[in-house]
C-alpha cells in the first residue's frame, strides 16, 4: 500500500504543470501582453518579448488597452487592476514603450477610477482621475462623493491640467451642485446633504472656487451640515491643495 502511494506521489510531481488558461492575447508592437487565469481567484498579466516574460502584475481581476499618451507609436498600454471585495479598489498602470519598455504611472485610486480622454484634440490623452472620498468624516459609502481632476503628460511626467482642461471637473462639481438643490428642496438626511455638499466642495477646490462654493454652502446649508464641513475643512482643503495648511492656531517653536 505504501509502495502504491509513494509511486502515485511521484507520478504527480512528475506529471506536467495544467496549462494556463489564457483569458486575453495582444500584440503591442514588439511585445505581445497576456491576461491568464492563475488560481481560483487571481489574473496574471505578462508583457512578454522573444518568448521571455518581463513584467508580470497580479491581481483579481485584470484588463488592458491601448491609449495615446506620448504621441509616438506604438500607443501605451494601460492595465487596469481591480482587487475584489466589496467597495475597493483599483489600481491603474499605464506602460510605453519610447526609450525602451518601462512604467509611466502606477496609480492607486481605491474606489475612484480614472479614463483617459483626448480633451484638448491634439491626439493624446489626458487622464481624467476620479479621487474617491470614501468614509470621510464617518459618511456612509453610499453618501461618499467623488472629485475629478485632469493630469497632462508634458513628455517628461504627468502635471496637473485641471485649470487648463476644467470640463470634466466642473461638469461633475455642477452635478453636486444641483443635486445639493434637489436635496434641500426634497429634505434629504443630514449625511445625503453633508456628501453631496463636500463632493461640489472638492470639486470647485480644483477648479481654484473653492472660496465661492464656501460661501454658498454656508448660506444654505443646515447648522449641522455647516458644522460639518467647518470641523473638516483642512482635511478638504488640503484634499485638494498642492501645498497644506494646518490647523494649528499656534506655530510650532523655531529650532534656535
């Protein structure tokens, strides 16, 4: 009996490796990329040139395309990761290869997303970031809002483009807008008002009316959504603020 298992054991280690199950071939330019399934819940990406892999990402589940960064053929290849569970996360990276195959971006924008769209028509794309507020100030999911900013390549790194390219930032802080109204008028709950008011909020930060959209939700909205933002409000302000501020109504001592 033992001699039977020690032989079935050994024709198991010998016995081949089950093929990967390819989910996605592509051919880019002198590379070819493929989209496996390796395990019950988990993809694996492999960018691969002359039979031999050189770069490999993991993740639940896995997606990639061609965009146009650079202007330069071939376009870039964007993989787009997501994590699995409820409510997070993904990851987006985008590849080129000008000057030799290497990552241009590796962004993690949690519950966010991002697209790239040519906005200013010059045949390259400009990455159009959805930054999620998910759980902020103890909101619901649900209540959670987004705020959208645009970043530019400039041929050396992606910059922010928002005030250059302000349409998909102030079509989504006009959303929040109108549905802050709707929800006045209709009497929504404090948490609804308080995420729907940060979202036009964080959105008019990046529009650089920060200060206007300030003033109106202070007009209107209720004391304690009012109180809310207050509490919060260097936490939204540096949310969207290349330089922080602090809160501190003392400076700290200068070393002497």
């Amino acid at each position: 009996m033992k001699k039977a298992l020690a032989l079935l054991l050994a024709l198991a280690l010998l016995a081949p490796a089950p093929a990967q199950q390819v989910l996605k071939k592509l051919l880019w330019g002198r590379y070819g990329v493929r989209i496996e399934r390796a395990g019950i819940a988990e993809q694996l990406l492999r960018i691969v040139q002359n039979g031999r892999t050189q770069i490999t990402i993991r993740d639940y589940d896995l997606s990639a395309r061609f965009v146009e960064i650079t202007g330069r053929a071939p376009k870039e290849l964007w993989v787009y990761a997501y994590s699995g569970g409820a409510h997070c996360c993904f990851t987006s990276y985008l590849f080129t290869q000008e000057e030799g195959l290497h990552n241009l971006l590796d962004l993690f924008h949690g519950n966010g997303g991002m697209e790239v769209k040519d906005l200013d028509g010059d045949g390259r794309g400009e990455l159009v970031v959805s930054w999620d507020y998910g759980y902020f100030g103890g909101l619901c999911f649900a209540c959670s809002p987004v705020a959208v900013s645009v970043y530019k390549w400039d041929g050396a790194r992606f910059y922010d483009a928002t005030l250059e390219l302000p349409g998909p930032t102030r079509a989504k802080a006009e959303k929040y807008l109108r549905a802050c109204r709707h929800a006045l008028a209709s009497g929504a709950s404090a948490d609804e008002l308080k995420g729907l008011a940060l979202g036009y909020w964080a959105n008019m930060l990046r529009l650089g009316r920060g200060a206007e959209a300030r003033r109106w939700l202070m007009q209107t909205m209720p004391p304690e959504v009012r109180r809310w933002l207050l509490r919060h409000e260097v936490e939204i302000i540096n949310s969207a603020s290349p330089l922080p501020r602090t809160a501190a109504k003392e400076l700290p001592a200068k070393d002497r």
